[in-house]
C-alpha cells in the first residue's frame, strides 16, 4: 500500500513542478539556466531527488 502512496506522491509532485514551471516565461526559464524542453527532466530529477 505505500508503494501505491509513494508512486501517486512522486507524481503529484512531478505534475505540479512541471505546471510551475511551463508557467514562467522563457525569460525566467532562462534565469534559472533552464529551456522549455528541459522542463520535464528537471521535474523527474526534483521528484526522484
């Protein structure tokens, strides 16, 4: 049962730092050293980290 728990946490997780982050502008993707194509990378490694 908490393995279920965990997997839906991670991709609760996963999900909502991909909406954060689609929402910034390009600007501020860039600011932070990222591109829109690297969005959801970054959101697996956040949510394995």
């Amino acid at each position: 049962m908490s393995t279920i728990l965990t997997k839906l946490h991670r991709w609760h997780r996963y999900r909502q730092t991909v909406r954060e982050l689609a929402a910034l502008s390009n600007h501020q993707l860039s600011d932070l050293g990222l591109t829109r194509g690297q969005i959801e990378s970054v959101a697996r490694r956040a949510v394995q980290a």
